[in-house]
C-alpha cells in the first residue's frame, strides 16, 4: 500500500471516532448530568416525569399545550406500564422495562426541548 493511501485511511479513521463525540448535548458530556436526580426503576420515572411537567407549568416554561402533550404522552406510558405488569404477572421483564425507558427518555428530552425551545 502507498503511504498516502495509508495517510488518507488514518485521516478517514480519525474522522470516523470523532463523529460521535461531535454529536454530544452541550455540557460535560456526560448524560448522567442531563438526568442527575432521576431514579431508575420505571414507575419512580414516571413520577420524576409528572413532577417536570408540574414543574414546568409552574414555571411558565411550558405552555398548556406543550404540558397536554407531555402530560397526555405520560398518561399512555403509564397506561402500557399496567398492562405490560398485569400481562406479566406484576412485573415488567427486560425487553418491556427497556422500552419503557426508552419511551420516558425521548419524553424527557420532548419536554427539555419544549421548555428550552417552543413546541
């Protein structure tokens, strides 16, 4: 191989680790600090989540449509939590938890959004 065919792979390479650190939130670069005061388990998040909208409503940082929709949004996770448990004998199994996380996640980044940005 010619060394500028080597350079040129090593150039690509270097772009290719650092893609995904230019894609990181703003901050330390830790996505703990986004969530810091966050429980785990998924009923403690759904409560931290309700106590955000709470929060922002009381704040003025989230209008009443931007809350409907969280709020409304909060209300089908809570509603999949109960059926994914009663399906399942009262607890939630891996796949189930996983999801539901997921879906708390995208919400909790909807509301930063909407209180930084307007929905």
């Amino acid at each position: 191989m010619r060394i500028a065919s080597l350079k040129t792979l090593a150039v690509a390479a270097a772009f290719c680790l650092a893609a995904p650190l230019a894609a990181q939130p703003p901050g330390d670069g830790h996505a703990s600090s986004f969530w810091e005061g966050a429980p785990a388990g998924v009923w403690e998040r759904i409560g931290f989540m309700q106590e955000r909208i709470n929060r922002g409503v009381e704040h003025h940082r989230l209008n009443r449509t931007e809350a409907t929709r969280a709020q409304n949004e909060l209300g089908r996770l809570r509603e999949m939590t109960r059926n994914m448990r009663n399906r399942d004998g009262g607890t939630l199994n891996e796949t189930d938890r996983t999801y539901l996380q997921d879906r708390l996640d995208h919400l909790g980044n909807d509301i930063h959004w909407m209180a930084h940005n307007g929905w």
